[in-house]
C-alpha cells in the first residue's frame, strides 16, 4: 500500500511538475513581448473591473495620464488594451491584424449568416439611398403627425425620448420590408422592441469570467440550448405579416417575369437569393432566415439611429437660444426654395449648419471607448510604438483621446461648438471615429444622417420646443405650432 502510495506521489508530483513547465514556458515566452503597461489595480480576480463598471471615464483618463496612450486592464477576469489617437488609425485600417469584435454575440441568437446580412445591407442602403429619400420623408411627416400632430395649444410630452423612438421606426421600417407591411402596429411594435430583447439577454454580469471565460459563454448560452430564445415571439410577428407579401411577390415574379417590377426594400432583397427562395417556391422559403435577417437588420440599424437622432434632438433643445434661431432660418430658405414639395438629395446636401451641428452632438456624446478589435495576427502584433500584443487579445479604441484632443479639433475640444466641422457628418476620418473608420465603418451612417436631417428639419419647421427642465434628457417638453409663417 505504502508503494503504491508513494508511486501515485511520484505520478502527481511529476502532473505537477509538467504542468508548472507549461506554464511557465507559456509565461516566458509571453514575457518576452514588449506589452504595453498594465494598470495597477488593487484587488486580485477583480483587478479594474468595478471602476470601469462604475466610472469609467476617470479610469481610462487617469491610466491614459500615467501611462500613455496604450495601456491595458484587468476586465472580467481578462486583459484588455486601450489605445488612443496615435494607434487608433492601426486598429481601424490593419484588416489583416485586426477584426471588429461584436459587443454582442448575436450569432448565439440570429440564425443566419451575419456577415452576409451586413453585406447586403450595405450594398442595400448605399445603391438605393437616393431613391429612397422620398419614402423616408413621407414616412417621417406621417409619423410626426400621428405622435406629435397639430400643437395649436401647448402640448406636454412626458417621454420625448419614445416619441423619437416611435417615430424613427416607421420610416426603418418602410425600407425593410416595405410599405405593405410597415404600417401593422404589431409589427412597429417589433421593431421598437426587439432592440432591447437582445440587448438585454446579455446583461447577465460576466461574474464567471473572472475565473472561467469559457464557462459563461457557455452558461449565457444555456437557454437558447433549450430551445428559448428572446426574439421567437418577435420571428413569429414578423413572419406572420411578411408571408402573404412574399407569397404573392414570388408568384407575380413567376408569371410576369421580366415585366415585375420588384419592390425596393430589403426584404426583397433576401428573397432575390436563390438559397433564401429555391425556385422562387412559395411553399418553399426559408422564413426564419429572412425573420432573423430583418432582427439583425432592426438591431443594426434602428438602434443606433434611435440613440443618435434622440441625444441629437435633445442638444437641440438644451442648446436652443444658442442656434435654434439660426437652424431655423437654413431650414425655412431650403423649404423655399423646394416651394414646400418633397426634399431631394440636393436641398438635404444644402442643411450643412443642420448637418455640422449633428455632427457636433455625436462627436461630444459620452462614449469613452469603443469599437473593440480582437488582435488576429498570429503569434502577436507590434504597434508602430513598439508595444506588442499576443494573438487573441481585444483592443478597446480610447474615442475620447481622438474626440477631445485640441490638435484634431480645435480650440476648446471639450465644449460644444456646432459649426467646428469643415466636412459632413457621414464623411469617415481620423479625427472623428463615431461611424468607425476603414473596412468595417458603418454602412449604414448616410441612411442615419439622413434620416435624422429630415426629422430635425421637420420639427424645426414646424413646432417651438421647450424644456420644462434644464436637462431635457430627465423632463417633458412642450411642443407648440410656430407662430411664424412658411411655406408648407
């Protein structure tokens, strides 16, 4: 028994000791790369984490004073690296190093080939954008009128925020799946809802990653294994209501062929795929592709535009006496000189002190960093500074070291200032990352701007707003007609 004993000793000890080779070969050879510096923190396991959670301005900016413009964190059990200005470029514009890490792994949710899907709707918005300004338009005024309407009298609005909100989805909605669907209320209420149901799915607190990374992917994946998911009730409204359309757009292509004229909208897109449509079969389509292409679409899309055009709005009304006057008067010379009738691309090229004044807003919102990038570059990256990440790694872009530096912005970066811009709000550079840069900018920032020009514009022209508290974001708003005439 003693032999036996002291040969499983001698078996342990040798796991042991293989083990500890391992490691520490792994940790040399880690070791010899030039990282850069990471942050101190006082709290083993939980390193940065509680204050990048809770105030995560003050912790990048003071790593970025002590440390320079690339660093690194301890998050979630995870080492992180924060670059600033002088690296963002490289993150952006090396393909072959760097991928776009999703924030939100929404391929554990959508089933469909994401990449494919962002493909199509860039070629989508930025072939048929033009054609369908006049679309959008007519769906904004219709929307304002039916949330916001006549203002004869004063009218309160307690959640200006939802009224955006409510009103964005329909024009989005109109180009997705198009005028036939995109005025059922169930389905609007789809595309305002669905949004937050993915987003709120991965909320669960990624306690497990302090240890076990692996483990909560696993875990946070657990209801969909059994079947659970937060968007089937959205799939199945979607469904429901694009089925008759499909059918009878499958079947009026079949019998007039070349005489169709198909719609433009992004669900005919999907159903121009043989793969989506065999045979353009009407019993014969692949509806829950097409329902999960259209949540990513919503999620891609809507959000986004939702946030912008809502914070945009609401610098509007906070920095009113400052340029609503000014807004105003572009706003009413372009409307003239159209005499009232729909915008084109050119009277909406022409709102540039709208345009820079959007620009501005987004440029000074309070995201602190973003767009993370997942080092692909095999065994390790060097940046043109000399510091070298390992293979894996995922690299968070300090926005505000780009955002609020006086070199690329001008005097007094930190403060508010519309007409700073020289270039237009869709225009991706250096100097300005909120729409990304490279490969993977957003392609669907023309749609956005656009959407959200037309809906400034619209309410400029047509009501005077106030805040019934100095942060607009917190309070209610009174929308009342404008007293001075213009054409309509």
């Amino acid at each position: 028994m003693i032999e036996i004993a002291l040969e499983n000793t001698y078996i342990q000890s040798l796991i042991i000791g293989l083990i500890l080779v391992v490691v520490y070969f792994k940790l040399s050879r880690r070791a010899k790369l030039n990282e850069p510096p990471l942050a101190y923190y006082q709290f083993p396991f939980i390193g940065h984490t509680w204050s990048f959670l809770t105030n995560c301005q003050k912790l990048i900016s003071e790593s970025r004073e002590k440390y320079g413009e690339t660093f690194s964190l301890y998050v979630y059990g995870q080492i992180i690296t924060v670059v600033g200005k002088e690296s963002t470029y490289e993150v952006l514009t090396k393909h072959q190093e760097f991928g776009f890490k999703e924030q939100l792994p929404t391929n554990h949710i959508l089933n469909h080939d994401i990449s494919k899907n962002h493909r199509l709707i860039r070629d989508f918005i930025t072939g048929k954008l033009k054609y369908l300004l006049s679309r959008l338009q007519k769906n904004i005024i219709k929307a304002i009128d039916i949330y916001i309407g006549d203002c004869a009298e004063p009218r309160v609005i307690h959640e200006p925020s939802k009224i955006i909100s409510d009103i964005i989805a329909i024009p989005i909605a109109s180009i997705i799946v198009g005028e036939d669907c995109c005025n059922h209320e169930d389905l609007l209420e789809t595309f305002k809802s669905v949004t937050s149901s993915i987003s709120k799915f991965f909320l669960v607190p990624p306690i497990l990653s302090f240890k076990y990374p692996w483990l909560y992917q696993k875990f946070v994946t657990i209801p969909l294994r059994f079947g659970w998911s937060p968007i089937s009730k959205y799939r199945k409204i979607v469904i429901s209501r694009i089925k008759s359309v499909v059918e009878k757009r499958l079947n009026d292509k079949k019998r007039l062929g070349d005489a169709w004229v198909a719609p433009l909208d992004a669900l005919q897109c999907y159903l121009d795929d043989p793969e989506i449509t065999p045979n353009l079969d009407p019993n014969n389509v692949n509806y829950d592709y097409i329902a999960d292409a259209i949540a990513d679409f919503i999620f891609a899309a809507l959000g986004t535009t939702n946030f912008s055009a809502t914070r945009t709005f609401f610098d509007l009304v906070k920095r009113k006496q400052q340029y609503w006057q000014e807004l105003y008067q572009e706003a009413r010379e372009i409307n003239k000189q159209c005499n009232g009738y729909e915008l084109t691309s050119d009277d909406i090229s022409k709102m540039v002190k709208l345009d820079s004044f959007i620009k501005e807003s987004l440029r000074i919102a309070k995201a602190i960093i973003r767009l993370p990038h997942k080092c692909i570059s095999k065994p390790y990256y060097t940046f043109t500074n000399g510091y070298q990440i390992p293979y894996g790694r995922v690299v968070y872009l300090n926005v505000v070291d780009t955002h609020h530096d006086e070199e690329l912005q001008g005097q007094n970066p930190t403060e508010f200032y519309a007409y700073r811009h020289d270039s237009p709000a869709t225009k991706v550079e250096r100097k300005y990352l909120v729409f990304g840069l490279g490969k993977h900018a957003c392609p669907g920032r023309s749609l956005a701007v656009n959407e959200m020009k037309m809906l400034l514009h619209n309410l400029i022209l047509k009501y005077d707003i106030k805040s019934e508290t100095i942060n607009p974001i917190r309070g209610s708003m009174v929308f009342e007609n404008r007293k001075e005439e213009f054409v309509n």
